[in-house]
C-alpha cells in the first residue's frame, strides 16, 4: 500500500494520480491519493477517471474539511484492457441510443408537422367550403329577390296600364234600345 498527496496540485490532479496508478504501483497493489475537494465535481471526476484507466475504485472518504481520498486497486494488463474495452462499448451503445432517439424523435416531429399541416389545409378547404356554400346560398338569395322585386314591378307596371287604360276609355253610355213591335 502505498500513499500520494496530490493536494498540491489542486484541481489538475488525475493525469498525475492515473501515472502514480500505472508506474507507481504493482498489480495487486493499494494506493491511497489524497486530494484538495474544491467544489466536490473532483470527487465524482476523480472516480470516473479510476474507472476510465480500467483499474478498481475501493473507497472514496472525506479526510477532513478540505480534503478527500480515494483508494486504488491496480488490476493486471488484461482485465484493465478488458474493462476499457466494455467501457468503449458502451459508450458506443450509449452514443447510437442517443442517436436513435435522436432520429425517433425528429421522424416523430416531422409526422406531427406533417399531420398539423394536413389538418390545417383540410380546415382551410372545409372553410373556403362552407365560404363557398355561403356565398352561393346568398347569391341565390339575391337572385330570388331580385327575381320578386322585378316580378312586383311587372305587377305594379300591369296594374298602372290597367288604370291608364281605364281612365282612356270613356265609359260607354248605355241607351236603350227601342222595340220595334209596337
């Protein structure tokens, strides 16, 4: 077991602790870094670069106020390649899931536009429809009235040349007739 104070490299400690890992360390073997928190991101970051160099993260524990430690296993050659293998793996499978959804989504976007705009030309054409129907049915409207003012206009003409005519013709004078058989 070996230990490393990494706390004067504050927060630009992991390529340091990942050499100490590889060179400082037999396979087997424990080492102990000890490292300054700082905003606690180089605590979860530390962990991921551990896992990332194929080697076994043991523990993780505050050491005081401002300090942390972690504790490392080096693993041999083959299980380290291994583990860095699976991680690439998948994070490969993770990137194509992602892109999958990516694509999923933006097919399930593009049908939902293309439905939006089905309906909407179909509501454009149910409107200029019943536009149509509307304007048609008035216009028949405005014809049947059209057609009942001229038709009371000819009436109203019939009936005026009804009363010239009467008032030009002088009313016959009836006499009556003498019998012839007396």
């Amino acid at each position: 077991m070996k230990r490393y104070d990494l706390r004067h490299l504050k927060d630009d400690f992991y390529d340091r602790m990942v050499e100490l890992i590889e060179k400082g360390l037999t396979v087997g073997e424990v080492g102990i870094f000890l490292f300054e928190v700082g905003d606690f991101s180089a605590i979860q970051k530390s962990a991921d670069v551990v896992r990332a160099a194929g080697h076994d993260l043991m523990n993780s524990l505050k050491f005081n106020e401002v300090d942390w430690t972690i504790v490392v296993k080096k693993v041999d050659e083959a299980t380290q390649q291994a583990r860095i293998a699976k991680l690439e793996a998948d994070r490969v499978a993770a990137l194509e899931a992602e892109e999958l959804k990516a694509k999923e989504e933006a097919e399930a976007k593009a049908k939902a536009e293309a439905k939006a705009k089905e309906e909407a030309e179909l509501k454009a054409k149910e409107e200029a429809e019943a536009k149509a129907e509307e304007e048609a049915k008035a216009a028949a409207l405005k014809a049947e009235e059209e057609a009942k003012a001229k038709e009371a206009e000819q009436t109203a003409k019939k009936e005026v040349a009804t009363k010239q005519s009467d008032k030009k013709a002088p009313a016959r004078k009836t006499t009556p007739r003498k019998s012839k058989a007396k």
